[in-house]
C-alpha cells in the first residue's frame, strides 16, 4: 500500500470545497456551459486582477483571420527593446480565453516588470488541431518583430503558458527555433504543460480523479482537439531538444499530467539545455490560477518569477 499523497492544508479545503459542488461534469456540459464554468471558477478561485498603467486590446493577422491580443504593462513608457513575454492561456485548447487568465497575466506583468502580450488562439471544436498552434506562432512572430501597434520593442521573446498553453509554449520555442522570427526565443515557461501523451502514466493513475483535472476532462479536451499523437506540433517532446532555448518547467504534485512535466524536463537535461525545474509540492493544476482560494500559490507564482528573473540576468 503507498502512502497518501501530501496535499497543502489551503489546498484540500478548496478541493474539498469543490467535492461538495454537486454540479455537472465538465464532459456533460455543452460547450458554452463549458466555458462558461472555466470563467466562473477563475473568477471565484483567483485573486482579482491588479490594476496595470497598460491593459489594452489588440489583434494581429492569423492564419484564419485576426487574432485578438491583449498588451499588459506595468510601465506607460519603455525606453529601449526589452523582453516580451507572450502569453498562451490554458483550457485544453477548448475553453480557456483571454478573460480566464486576465488576473494571472496582470500579476504576472507585474511581478516582473516586462511587457506580456496574452493570446487568444482558435479554439476546438470549432478549429482542431493544429489551429491553435498555427495562430500562437502567428502572433508570436508579430510580437517578435516589435509592430507600431505594440509600442514596445522586444529585444527578445519569452514563451509562457499554463496546461494547453504549456504546450504552445513548448511548440512555439521549437517552431521559431526552426524558422527564427525577428527576436529570438530567449527564455520559455511552460507551467503544468502537456508536452508528453499522459496516457498510461503513474500521475494520470494516481489523480484520474479528485484532484480537480480529471481523467475524463482530459479524454473530452483531447478528443475535441485531435492532436496528431505522430506529430511533435502536438506532443513536441518528439522533437528534437539539442537546440531548445533556456527553459522552467513548473509542475505540480497532484496533477494527472505531472509526468509529462516530468518527462519533458528529463528530456532537455539529457540534451544538455538549459532548464530550472519547478515541482509544486501539495498543490493540483490550475494553481497559479487558485491564488484566492489556496493563498500558498501565490509563492508558488513568486518562485517561477524568481525563475524567469535569475534566468534572464545569468544567460548562458
């Protein structure tokens, strides 16, 4: 018999909290019901947004027509190209969008001082794989080549995405490492990303179920999407990693798809990259969009700053 799983004391009552929702499945929802549930439970879980000198709406072209953006800063004016952050929301390519990650990116903007270009990406159902990537990478390289509409000049590019996102993260790093865009690639964070099939993995057993992602909200994100299982732009720890750039891998203990995390970190040490590995110890998915409900991942968050800022100051 194996030990219980440590969980945070702030994360079991909120886990504990959710158990008694007697609600319906996120896979018995339809899909507005879907979505809207996501915004609902960030808007209950999360700390509110902070108020930033710079919130503002953007697009840019895509494959499939305009792709929405929203510019954060913490600073009115920049002096000079710094690195921009570009931010892809999770939701398992199916739910997530700008407004279920607002507050995090308004904390994230302004935790480290840089400008945070957050993404809306072509959702699934309605535009499966590989869209999603396809619109990450387009508005990846018009941050890259610093439009007048930014007003800000990128000296370099910081990938950054929870869940799905941490999957575009991953994707886009690699894609621009194929075709570089006008600014490197010069840090990537992906946080609880699934970069692995977790399909048969010891954490997919041990959290199918109870430790907020499910097993079942999994298989329905994943057959709405269709990911080619063949095709690194949707499992990209096929790719090749010897060119990887500078990278943070955040995972958390009770997440049924830690061991991709897992997998993908061990790969890039292999190649001899880079990479500052992250666990998150007693906490689920979703965590850094929990900070109200479970106050510990507030540090949590802190920590991948601390992270990202230690790696942008000691580049290789």
């Amino acid at each position: 018999m194996t030990d219980a799983p440590y969980i945070r004391p702030d994360m079991k009552a909120f886990l504990d909290m959710m158990a008694q929702v007697n609600g319906p499945k996120l896979a018995d929802m339809t899909l507005e019901e879907a979505r809207q549930s996501y915004v609902a439970m960030h808007n209950l879980a999360d700390r509110p947004a902070r108020q930033l000198p710079v919130i503002r709406d953007l697009a840019c072209p895509g494959p499939a027509g305009d792709i929405p953006l929203r510019l954060y800063d913490a600073r009115e004016k920049r002096e000079g190209p710094t690195p921009v952050i570009t931010f892809y929301h999770g939701g398992g390519f199916v739910i997530g969008d700008l407004e279920t990650h607002h507050a995090l990116c308004t904390e994230i903007a302004a935790l480290i001082d840089l400008p945070l270009v957050a993404v809306h990406y072509a959702r699934a159902p309605e535009a499966p794989f590989p869209a999603a990537i396809l619109d990450c990478e387009a508005a990846t390289r018009w941050v890259a080549s610093s439009p007048a509409e930014l007003g800000r000049a990128a000296s370099g590019i910081i990938t950054m995405g929870d869940s799905a996102g941490g999957n575009a993260t991953v994707v886009v790093s690699q894609l621009l490492g194929q075709r570089p865009a006008a600014v490197p690639v010069v840090l990537q964070v992906p946080i609880f990303p699934l970069v692995a099939d977790a399909n048969g993995s010891d954490s997919m057993a041990a959290f199918s179920e109870g430790f907020l992602l499910t097993a079942e909200t999994m298989a329905f994100f994943d057959a709405a999407y269709g990911a080619d299982r063949n095709d690194p732009r949707g499992f990209p720890i096929l790719a090749d990693h010897s060119a990887a750039p500078p990278t943070i891998v955040v995972t958390a203990s009770l997440d049924p798809i830690r061991d991709s995390g897992r997998a993908y970190a061990k790969a890039l040490v292999d190649a001899g990259r880079d990479v500052v590995f992250l666990e998150m110890r007693g906490v689920t998915h979703s965590f850094i969009n929990l900070r109200q409900m479970v106050p510990s991942t507030q540090h949590d968050l802190e920590r991948v700053i601390a992270a990202m800022q230690f790696m942008l100051a000691n580049p290789a």
